[in-house]
C-alpha cells in the first residue's frame, strides 16, 4: 500500500511540476536537435533577443570604442 501511495504522489508532482518544467525541456531539446546547425542555433538566440538587450549590446560596444562591434550588433538586430 506504501508502494501504492509513493507512486501516486510521484506521480501528482511531476504533473503539478509539468508547467513549469515542459518549457525547459522543449527548449533544451530544441538546442540539443540543432547542436549542428549554425542557423538553427542563430534562430534560437534571436527568440530570446530584446530591444533593451540589444541596446545595452551597442551601448557597451561605443563605450568600449568598437564601432564594427557596435554596427554587428545592429545588423543583428535588424535580422
């Protein structure tokens, strides 16, 4: 009966879990599948790409006085 009741609550976190934890998991697997793939792996980092990311990208660039940095930075924004 112990068996019973610890695979049941096993089974009930993993589903209370399952939200938090699928995004995760789709997303490593994504990674995992383009591994290979230059472009894959590009499209992937521009998902998680933001305009305030982007430009404190720039910012640091200019700051750092590395125009062609600065300028790759925009060219990857506009992509």
């Amino acid at each position: 009966m112990r068996r019973v009741f610890a695979l049941l609550f096993l089974a009930s976190t993993l589903a209370a879990l399952a939200p938090w934890g699928w995004p995760v998991l789709r997303e490593a697997g994504r990674l995992v599948a383009g591994r290979d793939d230059p472009a894959v792996l590009a499209d992937l980092d521009m998902r998680g790409l933001s305009s305030a990311a982007l430009a404190h990208s720039i910012t640091r660039a200019l700051d750092a006085d590395d125009p062609d940095l600065a300028a790759s930075a925009l060219q990857w924004g506009d992509a």
